[in-house]
C-alpha cells in the first residue's frame, strides 16, 4: 500500500519538474534581460546617456497645404501629406494622433530609447526630430514598458505569467525535497523576509 502515495509522488514531481523547466525555458532571456536593466534603472543617475539628436527641415509642396488646413477635423495627417512625411523624413505617421493649432501640426512620435516628432506649420515648414539616448535607455524603456506598443505589453503579461509558473513550480519542488534539506525553510523564510523588512525599514 505504501507504493501507491510513492508513485503518485512520483508523477506530481515529475510534472512539476517538467513545467519548471518549461517555464525557465521561456523566461530565461526575459530574466536576463530585466535583471540587467533592473540594475541599471537603480543606477540610472549615475550611468550618463549621451543622446544623438537628428533634425531634419522640409517644406510641404503647395498642392498639399489644403489638405493640410483640412487635417484638423480628422486628428491624423491626411493620407497624402502622411505619405509625403514618409518619402522625406522616412517615418511612418499615418494614422497617428496629431495636435492641431492655428492650422500647424504637431505629431508626437515617442518610441523606446530615445523620442521624435513631426511639426509641420500652416505655411508648410516641416521639421522633423529625433532623439537616440542608447541602447541602455532602450533596454530601460522594454522593462518599463514605456512607448512599447501592444505586442510587447503582451509579451510582458505572457512573461509574468511563466515567471509565476516557474516561482510556484520551483516552492513546489522545494516543498517536496523539504524532508531531505533541511535548509530548505530557513532559507526560504530568508528570502521572503529580508525583503519585507528592508521595505518597512528603509523605503520612505
């Protein structure tokens, strides 16, 4: 009769072995990746960014400015004047929200690591820029998730999701090899108050 809890032992370690390893499978770059820039974000006052500012000027062809005038209702650039941008500042506005006033446009075009726009006054004077702050920036800006878009702010959800799957699994693991480790508590309590009391203690 003892072999039966044995085995049934044996099939829930198995399958929580299997989904810990899964899940670290998938989490694994995610990890490095936001361990890395965990630190760089505490650290980020003393690791100096040296932006790389492009400015570009060009003038709205005259066939266009109507069109233009006429943006403002729509929110978005008209599509022909979009596709200008496009073809002189190699960006890409179509469909983005802009800011009308006075007949000027102004599109905002922030983006991980760095930031741009696109004004373009009602005399057609276009002038575009854009701000590069490195790759440091740009790997902060992922873990933030900060100008990101919707596929990356799915991937962190998916990430966290895999990420409890691998903390809950890895307890369970523990939990099971408990009677064989006996440092397996300790430590665990370690780990869950140190935490705790340097958040009540030290963070104001």
């Amino acid at each position: 009769m003892s072999s039966v809890p044995s085995a049934s032992r044996a099939v829930w370690l198995k399958n929580l072995h299997r989904w810990h390893w899964i899940s670290a499978a998938l989490c694994l770059l995610g990890l490095l990746m936001f361990a890395v820039t965990g630190f760089t974000l505490n650290h980020a006052s003393q690791i100096e960014a040296k932006p790389q500012v492009v400015n570009r000027k060009a003038a709205l062809p005259a066939t266009l400015l109507a069109q233009l005038a006429g943006g403002a209702a729509k929110q978005a650039l008209p599509p022909d004047v979009a596709a200008w941008a496009r073809k002189s500042f190699n960006i890409d506005v179509a469909g983005v929200p802009a800011e009308w006033e006075d007949g000027e446009a102004y599109v905002p075009l922030p983006r991980p690591g760095g930031d741009a726009w696109l004004r373009i006054a009602a005399d057609g004077a276009a002038e575009y820029e854009k701000t590069d702050r490195g790759a440091i920036s740009w790997l902060n800006d992922l873990h933030k998730g900060r100008n990101t878009g919707a596929v990356w702010s799915w991937f962190i959800d998916i990430f966290a999701i895999a990420c409890l799957v691998f903390a809950i699994t890895g307890f369970l693991i523990m939990k099971l090899h408990a009677a064989n480790r006996p440092s397996t508590w300790p430590v665990i309590g370690l780990g869950i108050l140190v935490p705790v009391l340097l958040a009540l203690l030290f963070t104001h």
